[in-house]
C-alpha cells in the first residue's frame, strides 16, 4: 500500500524565544513492512544537526533555531510503500537487548489495577498468545474516548477511568506485559483512515511486544488489531515520551502554544508530479 | 573568556562600588543629622535613601527613618540588596565563582573583607561606632580594589572589572546629585544661600571629594563649580566625565583585543564626546536635573549595550 | 578493639565452616595490619620517617598542623569527597603523618588498577554493544539491562578509543603485607583528586626536608596527564587542538572547588550548562567573543542532568540536544553518560569475572567477598550474622545507608533488619574488614588509625596512572568508617622511588 503523509507542527510562542532545540524522531524505520519512496523534514530557519541511527534502530535528527523567533514549523512530508507483516518488525536492525524494555517508568507502572488486568494472560497456550490476550485485556478495559486524558496520563490512571487514546492503550499494555516478563515498549507512528472511518488518530501510536522466535511485534489494542500497511512505524521508546517524535525545548519567556495537522493518506508518491493526494484523508488538530 | 565569567567580574566589582557608596551614604546621612536643616533630617535621610533606590524598601519595613534602623539597613540588612552586607556577600560569592580568574591577593581581598563582615554580624551592636564601619568598608573596598591594579593580568577580564567599576560609580555620582539637587533644591534661586552650601559640601563630602574640590578650585563654593567638578572635571576621580572616560578606555582595549567592536563602544564614544564638549552653562540651560535624569537613563543604556554585546552569551 | 574480622589469605572472619561461606576464606583475626610496624620492627617504607616522628618537639608539630590548616583554609580547598553533601565552607582535617607505599608494592598495585580499569571499559563497550558477556552467562542480564545506570540513549555508540570510564577511582583497603581489596569502582566522575595534589603541596611547603630524605614520586604530573587523557578521546569531527571544559553542577555543588582547581591547573573552561548551547551539529560556549565550539567535555555532573531532551524533561539543568551532538560524533562526554552501569555495587561482585572474560587473566586486585541479599541463601546468612557484617545499600554512597555490625547497637541492628527484609533488592553484604592503619597525628601524639586508599586512573588513548592517591584516614579510634562526612580525615600518599 502507497501511504502520503503531510504532518505539521506549528508552535507559536507569544514571546520571540531563542536557541531552540530539536530532537526528532520522524523518518520511518527501515525494516521489511515498509519502504520509504520519498521523505522530507523542514524546519523553518532551522540549521540540521547530527543524524544518527540510535540503538533502537530509530534515525534521529537533530535539529536549531538561533532565533529570535515567534514560531516554528517543522513539516514532514513523504511516501511510504508498505506491506501487510501482521505486527512483525521483520528485518529491523537494532543492537538494544529486549530486556531493556522491561524495566518500569512512571507512565507504564503496573498499579494493583493494572497487575490484576495482567491475568488475563493465565492459561495462555505460548508467548504469542499471551500477548494477544493482554492485548485483547487492555482494548476490553480501556474504551476509545479522546479528549478524557491528557499527555501526562498514566497507564494506571487511564484504567481507573476505562477510557483513553491510543497512547493510553499502548502504555497500560505495556505496563501489563512488563509485569508478565514480557519485553514490550511505545511504537510511535502514522495511521490511514480505513474505508469505514472508524474513528482512530493519523498521528499514532500503539505497542510492540518481545516474542522468543518471533522478535518484536506490535499489537494496536485501540484498533484491536496488529499493525498491516496501513500503519507507518516511526520510532519506538520505554513509553511515549521516550518515544516521542519531536522533543524540543525553547530558550525564553514565552509560552509556547502547539498545533499539530497530520494527514496520511493512500496516495502517489509526490515525485510522480501528482498534485495534492485525493483519496480519504483524515486530518486532526490539537492544542 | 566564558560570558558569565565577564559577568561575575563585572559583578564583582558593581558590588564592591555599591558597598563603598552605602558607607559613604551613612556617613554623610548621620553627619546631617548631628545638624539643623531646612527640612529636618527626616527629608534628608529620605533623599539620600532615594539615591540608593531603596527608600520604598526602608519605608516598608522600617517606617520612620530613625538612625539606628537607616544604619541597620544601610549596612546589615539582608532585604537590602543596596546594603553593604548584602554587597560584599554578592561580591565574594561572584569572586569564589570566578575564584581562577582572580589572583589570590584579589582573593584574598575579596575573602578577608567576606570574613570579616561575619565577624562584625556576630558583635553586638553597641560595641560598632558607625565610623567604624564605614571606615572598614572603605578600606576594604580600597584593598579590592587596589588588588585588582596591582595583580591582575591586563587581560579581558581586567577590563570588565573596570567597566563595572566605572559604570556604577557614574551612575552613583549621578544619582547623589540628582537627589541633592531635585529634593532639596527645588528653586535655583536657593543656590548660594547658606544652607544650600552646606548640603553640596555635605555632598561632596560624601564623595570624599571636599578637599579635593577646594584645591581644584577654591574661594566660594557655588552650585556651577559643584556641578563642574563633579560631572565635567577629568581630574575629579568621581566626576561623570572621569566615568565614562574610563568606560570608553576598557571598552576600547576590549574592541581592540576582540578585533571587533559593539554598540556599547559607539554608545560610550556618543556619551563622551557630548561630556568633552558641553559646559557647566549648558547643562544648566538643560536643567540640571533634566541632564541627570538623561545620563543616567543613558548609562542604563550603556549597561544594557554592555551586557547583549559581551555578558550575556547569546554574543555572536 | 578485636572484633570477627575478614582478612584474605586464610586470616579472618568468624564461625565458618558452616556453610555457603566456606569458600569466602572467614577465619577469626586477632589484629590489624599496621603499615609502619610489624613484629615491633618498623617495615622499610617508613624507615626514614620513624626519626621524624620520634625527634619532632610537640610544639612544633602543632604550630604545624595550625600552618597547615590556615594553608588550607586560604586556598579555599573546603569540600566534602565523594559527594558526601554537607557544609560548603567545611574543612576536611587533614593529617601530616604521610603513608607510604614502596615502589614494589605500587608497582603490584598499578598493575592490578590498570588492570580492572581495562576490564570495566571492556564490559561497558560490550554491554552496550553485542552484550558477549551476558550472552556467556556470566552476568545475570537483569544485573546489567534492567539496571538504573543503564542508558539505552547509549546502545550501539561507541565512544572515541572505545573509553566510556576516562578517571576511574578504585577504592581500596589493605589488610596484610601483600594484601589488598576492592572496595568499589567509581567509574562516573570520582572526586578527592584535589586533595591528592593540595596534600602534596602543603606537605612540600611545610616539610621539604622529608622530600630531600625520602625520594618520593610526583604526583604534580596528574592535571597535565588527564588533559593529555581528555584530549586523546576528542571526536573524529574534531580537528587541531581540541577544546576542553570542565561541565560543573555549578558553585553551591560542594566539590565546585575541586572542579575550578582541575579546571585552572588544565588551562581549561570550567562550564556550568548554561554556558552551552547546541546549534547545528556542536556544541559551543558562550564567550564574550562570541560561540567558541567544545570538543571535549568532563562532566562532573550525574547523566540524568546532562541534557532535558534526552534524560529529564523536567529538569532545566544540562544542555538541551547535547546527547545528539554526542551521538552524532560532534563532541566527547567523559564519563561517556552510561558509565555507571560498571560501577553498581551489584555488579561489582562480577568484576573479576570481567577481567577473566575480556582479558583472559586472573585478576590482580581481589574483590571482597558479597553476599547479594537478593539471593535467598545469601540473605539468610546476612540475616544470620549482622553483627559481624557491613550492610551496604547497592546504589548508596558516602558511608550513608550503611550498616558497620560491629559498630551498630541492637536497636540499629533491628532497625536494619528490618529494612533489609522490606527490600533485599537493595542491599549487599561484606564482612567487616580489617583495615590496616598507618600513624596518625591525634590529640594525645601519635596512634595508629584506619585507612583506605583511592587512586586515580586515566584512561584515553594509553592507560596512565600518577603513583599516588587520595588516603582517607578515619580519625575517630577504631573507627573503620572513613568517610570525610563521618570523622574522616586525609593524608599525603607517597610512593617511593626504588
């Protein structure tokens, strides 16, 4: 499947701020569910800096802003062929031991709610299905509902509301594989809105978890699914904001307000001088 | 050298100057008071807290300027960030910060006047004549000083001591005469009456300059030669002029050793040339208090050119 | 006081030979090694200074040890060694009775330190590379990846010259002739080395007639060579003379003096992270000039405080986008951040096992004995003997957190216990060791006093150690606790020429 992404980040700062600093996670990964066609970053009066591919397989590329400035876009656009794997990472060169994934941050401690969610994971035929019913465990618990929790929810207190978004999924997922010595960690990326529309953010996220034999393999529990070609894998992280695909920080007095657009899309690779991609396109902002 | 390093020096020696003006603030206010006013003391001690911008703070915790509570805000106070406590601390502690790019007599200086202030913190109040203490101050002030001249490498770092030194000592000059004159001279027809030379020899007292001064010029002492001592005369060590003189010296040997200059050079280069050039007439003309006013509002500017061009790291 | 005591060869520890502790060597010991005096003979090292000792007229001894403290108290040297905390303006008292090391028994020493330095920057470019030594089975896994001080920002970077530990600080004691342990590694930013050179210093200046007796090697060479070290591990990117600066936690951080005196005997920037900025691929500092780009960068700083966007988000402190620059070859951290993985108290009981590993030896430099009491049959026993044991907490420093048996009433003993039974996890055990002792100057003349030893090793492009340390003396009679924050005190180190 031929995906198109157009995602913005605009942030405003009420007052010019100075030296800002970027660390971005937004070149999808290289592995054999997905092959990039073309892929562009800009960051408005932004100097590149290093680029590197860390342990986790993931490429980073720094980036800064001299300033003065009042605000700052940075814009990934891009085409990515990619192929149905049924969640696996086939093919992704990574040096990090999966049992670094075990170890607990704040937003993915098991909690007593979380611990008796892992349970679910009692009578499992093999590691794989394991996975599947605490997967399975964490969608039944946590409804879709955005805008009930914020960026700093944890995994614990989106349980205790039974209500969240992906990011929510991911880390109470997590957070129950890790408590059953399953390695697991927070998948960030992009998905297209399916045919149906069901209702599901471009900019997302799920988990992958450890399977001996199979290696990684994610499991979307907000879609009750495994990641197939409609999904972009990014980058991943012990939770979502080790994993986050822009992490800055603006030297100055200024507040910074945020908006994010993202849409992805099936569609032509821009190369081929098509003009905006038609098709479904689903777009979304936030504050 | 590292931007903030240029600041703790630069620091160093503002404070040091702030501490010497605080004594000589104390000195001059208590002589006042052991004499009959126009005003009564009270205002006399009100105009000399203004010149050191912390009237609003001694009113708030003290109230009424009773000449104990001005000595233990002038010297002791902590919330006084003008006082001479308060002074020599921030000194000290911008000395230890900096501590490798000052000698150890400058050190030693810095340190001994620090230690030494904890000593007099711990005596008990009735045992410290006030000319005991802004004796000391001005001792140590002058140990610091004459340190730095005698030991410390004529690099960049020499030159933001000076520029410190310069600046706050303007300014101070400025602001002492601004006050002197403004409050307690509200017409120009009061100058050269009796008790009107007594407050400007009580100002020039205060800037150890009276001696000074009747060398310089002798006979009557009249609000023109005041005023051209202590703003256009270059032999005069307090003199606005001698300041900014000093001021464009640093700054240049610093444009100099950088192979670059700032706008503070161009804006110190402008402040001087108009002092070389003017007269005591011509301010006077301006009114004196208008052309106070404008030197220290231009010498904020200074302080400001100062700091985005050299302290404040974001130098390019 | 003769307590149940752990000596190496054969000597120490009480009531063996019931069980899991039968191979550890515990025998009872019934003294503790004296390094001027064996068998009421003095032993050669001291030779010349038992005349000094014996011939110097109490006054003078005081006037000196009042000159000394002034020395001290002017120069500013007023900081707490190994991140004890406390009192800024706190003077470490300070001992003239030198200790003195023969070239032989140095020379062992040396050898045995380089050693273990070699074989913990070995298990750090492993662990954070293909992991062999795990996959071996001869480190629990969990032991290294589930570990506190384990960076995975780090995995698949290797440093410039494959050096993660740059000053590595090895703790040791000695209880015999030959006879010396590991207490502990310090592979992140070991302080104390000021106090090795300020010690030689003063005791130069107050006595250079000893130096003109006893030929007594430098240690004066230590800033120059550890600039050589940082140098030597400057980035690819980096051409010409590269640029260092001491990153400092800044000046209320209780070793800031020690940070300013590297800093100025180096002829290098001391930083604060403030004075940093990242812009495109380096980092540079801020100058009155100007940017001036760093290519090296010693940081005495903790990992979780070098750079907001990569550890703590909530921490203003540090240089954002720093680790990137880092990552991508644009500058050198020493300690590489992740360092201190190596030097976990419950890794450490594998360390030896890192030398056999990585460099196909025998250790030189033995470790003490652990029991992890996250071990049922080794909590049992800790359990067991308390009295006799010190307890550490495994990620604990500076003698806090820890348990001296011997020392402890029954109440603390209690106390303890109950601690250790909430969380086995984060505690180990050693038996209480005989630390030798050296003469002290104390109140009533000279007596002899416990001691330990930290000497500071380099490692960049060639492995460098200045024969000396820092000896830390506990001042209190029978004390074996010599940190600074509890009566510890320092002494000059001195190693002979041969």
């Amino acid at each position: 499947m031929r995906l198109s992404v157009d995602h913005v980040t605009k942030y405003s700062y009420d007052q010019p701020v100075r030296g800002v600093v970027q660390s971005h996670r937004l070149t999808p990964s290289a592995f054999e569910g997905q092959t990039v066609l073309d892929w562009q970053i800009e960051v408005s009066d932004g100097t590149p800096g290093g680029q590197f591919r860390d342990g986790a397989g993931d490429r980073i590329q720094s980036w800064s802003v001299q300033g003065p400035v009042t605000e700052i876009t940075v814009r990934v656009r891009g085409t990515v062929e990619t192929v149905d794997l049924a969640g696996m990472l086939k093919g992704h060169r990574e040096t990090v031991k999966p049992e670094v994934y075990l170890r607990e941050t704040k937003a993915t401690w098991a909690d007593p709610g979380l611990v008796a969610l892992a349970a679910a994971v009692e009578g499992a035929a093999n590691p794989l299905d394991a996975a599947h019913r605490l997967s399975g465990a964490v969608a039944d618990a946590i409804t879709y509902s955005p805008g009930v929790t914020e960026a700093q929810t944890t995994a614990a207190e989106a349980l205790a509301q039974g209500a969240g978004v992906c990011q929510d999924h991911a880390h109470a997922l997590i957070a129950v594989a890790r408590h059953c010595d399953i390695p697991a960690r927070y998948v960030s990326g992009y998905l297209c809105a399916d045919a149906e529309g069901a209702p599901h953010e471009a900019a997302h996220a799920w988990a992958e978890l450890f399977v001996p034999g199979l290696g990684w393999i994610g499991f979307d529990p907000a879609n009750r699914c495994c990641p197939d070609a409609r999904y972009i894998r990014l980058g991943s992280g012990l939770d979502a904001q080790d994993a986050a695909p822009i992490r800055g920080i603006a030297r100055g007095p200024g507040a910074e307000t945020m908006l994010v657009t993202v849409s992805v899309a099936p569609g032509q690779s821009r190369s081929s001088g098509e003009g905006p991609s038609s098709g479904q396109s689903q777009s979304q902002t936030q504050q | 050298m590292l931007s903030r390093t240029a600041d703790n020096l630069y620091w160093i020696a503002r404070y040091m100057e702030r501490a010497d003006i605080a004594a000589r603030l104390l000195e001059v206010g208590s002589r006042i008071t052991l004499l009959p006013s126009a005003h009564g003391y009270r205002s006399e001690w009100d105009s000399l807290l203004q010149s050191s911008g912390t009237a609003d703070g001694f009113a708030r915790k003290y109230g009424d300027p009773v000449q104990r509570n001005l000595e233990s805000w002038l010297f002791f106070d902590r919330d006084n960030p003008s006082s001479v406590a308060s002074c020599i601390t921030a000194a000290r502690e911008n000395g230890r910060i900096v501590r490798t790019a000052l000698t150890s007599q400058v050190w030693d200086a810095l340190n001994t006047a620090f230690q030494e202030l904890r000593q007099l913190e711990r005596t008990p109040r009735s045992e410290l004549e006030l000319s005991r203490l802004t004796d000391w101050v001005m001792r140590h002030a002058a140990m610091v000083r004459g340190a730095i001249d005698a030991t410390l490498l004529r690099d960049d770092g020499y030159n933001f001591l000076n520029i410190g030194y310069y600046l706050e000592r303007g300014d101070n000059t400025a602001r002492l005469m601004d006050v002197k004159y403004y409050v307690l001279l509200p017409s120009l027809d009061l100058v050269g009456s009796g008790i009107d030379n007594y407050q400007w020899i009580t100002l020039l007292r205060a800037m150890g300059a009276q001696r000074a001064f009747h060398w310089a010029y002798g006979g009557e002492v009249t609000a023109a030669k005041i005023a051209d001592f202590l703003i256009l005369n270059p032999q005069s060590p307090r003199a606005i002029i001698t300041c900014v003189a000093g001021m464009n010296n640093h700054l240049g040997r610093l444009a100099k050793a950088y192979g670059r200059s700032t706008r503070a050079q161009a804006k110190a280069a402008a402040m001087l040339a108009e002092l070389e050039t003017t007269n005591v007439e011509a301010i006077f003309d301006e009114g004196l208090h208008e052309f106070l006013s404008r030197f220290i509002g231009e010498s904020a500017e200074l302080g400001t050119l100062i700091h985005e061009g050299y302290l404040s790291g974001d130098v390019r | 006081m003769r307590r149940a005591l752990f000596s190496p060869k054969g000597g120490c520890l009480t009531d063996l030979n019931k069980n899991p502790e039968q191979d550890r060597g515990v025998v009872q010991v019934t003294d503790y090694f004296n390094e001027m005096y064996q068998n009421g003979a003095v032993r050669p090292p001291y030779a010349r200074l038992e005349d000094w000792m014996r011939t110097m007229p109490a006054e003078f001894r005081q006037m000196k040890q009042a000159e000394a403290e002034a020395l001290f108290r002017r120069i500013g040297i007023t900081f707490a060694v190994y991140g004890e905390g406390g009192d800024p303006d706190r003077l470490i008292p300070f001992d003239m009775f030198p200790r003195v090391f023969t070239g032989q028994e140095w020379a062992k020493l040396e050898r045995g330190i380089k050693q273990r330095a070699r074989a913990l920057n070995a298990f750090l470019v492993d662990v954070y590379g293909r992991g062999e030594i795990v996959k071996a089975g001869r480190i629990p896994a969990r032991l290294v990846y589930q570990n506190e001080a384990y960076e995975k920002a780090v995995v698949g970077f290797v440093p410039p010259k494959g050096v993660y530990s740059h000053i590595v600080g090895i703790d040791l004691v000695r209880t015999g002739p030959e006879d010396f342990f590991v207490l502990e590694d310090n592979c992140r930013t070991p302080s104390g080395v000021s106090y090795m050179l300020e010690n030689r210093e003063i005791m130069m200046r107050m006595f250079p007639d000893l130096f003109r007796e006893n030929r007594i090697q430098p240690v004066d060479s230590y800033s120059e060579r550890l600039r050589r070290t940082l140098a030597s591990v400057a980035p690819a990117k980096c051409k010409g003379e590269p640029r260092i600066a001491i990153l400092t936690p800044g000046h209320f951080n209780s070793a800031y003096y020690e940070h300013s005196f590297l800093a100025d005997l180096m002829g290098v920037e001391l930083v604060e992270g403030q004075d940093l900025f990242v812009e495109g691929e380096y980092v540079y500092m801020r100058t009155t000039e100007g940017p001036k780009r760093v290519d090296v960068i010693y940081r005495r700083i903790d990992d979780a405080f070098i750079d907001p966007l990569c550890f703590r988000p909530d921490s203003m402190l540090g240089v954002p986008g720093l680790m990137d620059v880092y990552r991508s070859g644009g500058v050198s951290i020493c300690s590489a951040p992740g360092a201190g993985v190596a030097d976990d108290k419950a890794v450490y009981t594998f360390v030896p096992e890192m030398v056999r590993f990585y460099l196909g030896e025998e250790p030189i430099l033995n470790n003490v004995p652990t029991w992890q009491c996250n071990k049922a049959d080794d909590l049992k026993y800790v359990l067991d003997k308390l009295p006799e044991l010190v307890v550490k907490e495994v990620h604990g420093s500076g003698g806090y957190g820890m348990l001296v048996g011997p020392k402890a009433s029954k109440a603390e003993i209690e106390t303890f216990r109950a601690k250790i039974e909430a969380d086995p996890d984060n505690y180990i055990a050693q038996p209480t060791l005989a630390l030798s002792t050296t003469p002290t100057f104390v109140a009533e003349g000279i007596a002899p006093r416990h001691v330990d030893l930290r000497p500071y090793c380099l490692v960049g492009e060639q492995i460098d150690l200045v024969p000396g340390g820092l000896t830390r003396v506990a001042l209190t009679e029978g004390s074996l606790v010599v940190n600074s924050s509890q009566g510890g005190g320092v002494k000059d180190t001195w190693v002979l020429a041969e």
